[in-house]
C-alpha cells in the first residue's frame, strides 16, 4: 500500500499497516471521514498512536493511501477485463459493467464519500477523484463509440455523454450507499440500482 513516504516494511510491519488501514476503512464507512477520529482508528486496530505515525503522517495520508491503493490495485486493472457490448441486444454487457462498478463502491464506500469530502478543498484528493473519474469516463466514451460504429447514437458526443453518465452514476451511487441519506424515503436493492443504472446506459445508447 503506498503512503505519503516510501517504506520498506518487515511483515509484521506489513501486517500492523493492514489493521490500521482495515480499521480505517471499516470506519470511515459507519462514521464518515471526518467522524472518525485517529484515536478510533488505532483503537480499533488494537494499535498506539505512537505506531499509527510509523505508518502515516496523519489521517489525510492514510485516506490517500487507501484511495490510492483502492484505485490501483482494484479499480484501474478491472478495466481490462471490459469487453465493449457486441450488439444493440448485449444487455448482459451494461449488467456486467454496472455490477462490476456497484460492487467496487459499495466495498470502499467509506473511502469515496471521504475523499469526495476532501475534493473540495485538497488538490491531491480532487487530482484522485478526477482518476477515479476518468476510469468511467473511458469506459463509457468507449461503448458510445462502439454504439455508433453500430449505427446508433449519432447525435451523441462521446466525451460528453460520457462524462454526463459516470457523474450521474457517481451522484447516485454515493447517495444511495451512504448511510445518512435514508431520509429520502428511497431505498433501492442492489439489484434495482443495478438494473436502473444499467437501463439509463443501455437506452441513452440505443433508445430501447
């Protein structure tokens, strides 16, 4: 896992980074990034704040740490296992890819809502939303793309629909994951977000 400074970790090292940034992540899914303290964080990982700055330089550096490796190890190389949709009746792509996606954010969910948080007045944390970003951006321009080589979807410009459908995307997924937005009154499955996200993509496409 990559930090604020290069270090070369003993496995048992390795082994008391991997509880902080467990501990972390488990955290700032139920209490948010900035309900989190650091004291929680090394008590949850059976660990002394003394050891947490062996590790880190201070909260903002392991969220970065966890975005980085979320966003390298996970998000960046499952993006060369997506096969663009063969036909305008490949609904089985748009499920795969949306479900694929759900999956990834749901499990680091703690991790986006923080760094989204963060966007906002941290260049580092906005330059790693925007990679986040761009990986969906991509991949949507791409099956626009691939929709008008089909014949289809030529009115549409790639880069903007495409940035239109994965901020889309974004904005519900953070809001239908985060647990303090059940006050809208709309609870959805995961199932049912799948399937609404998944048919908002394929009929932007294809119009059916």
């Amino acid at each position: 896992m990559p930090t604020g400074a290069a270090r070369t970790l003993s496995s048992k090292g390795r082994q008391t980074q991997q509880a902080i940034a467990d501990a972390a992540r488990k955290l700032f899914a139920e209490r948010g990034f900035h309900g989190t303290t650091l004291s929680d964080i090394t008590s949850a990982a059976g660990k002394s704040p003394a050891v947490f700055y062996r590790y880190f330089d201070d909260k903002e550096d392991l969220l970065a740490a966890l975005a980085e490796s979320f966003l390298h190890d996970v998000v960046l190389p499952s993006g060369l296992r997506v096969h663009l949709p063969e036909s305008p009746n490949d609904d089985g792509f748009f499920r795969t890819v949306v479900s694929a996606y759900w999956v990834m954010f749901k499990q680091s969910i703690g991790i986006m809502v923080a760094v989204d948080q963060l966007a906002a007045t941290e260049a580092r944390f906005a330059a790693l939303q925007n990679q986040f970003r761009q990986f969906g951006i991509d991949i949507v321009a791409a099956s626009v793309r691939r929709a008008q080589e089909q014949g289809h979807a030529a009115a549409l410009n790639a880069e903007h629909t495409a940035l239109a459908i994965a901020l889309l995307f974004e904005q519900f997924t953070t809001v239908c994951m985060r647990p303090d937005t059940a006050g809208l009154g709309v609870r959805l499955s995961d199932a049912e977000a799948i399937a609404t996200l998944s048919t908002i993509w394929k009929k932007t496409l294809y119009g059916f």
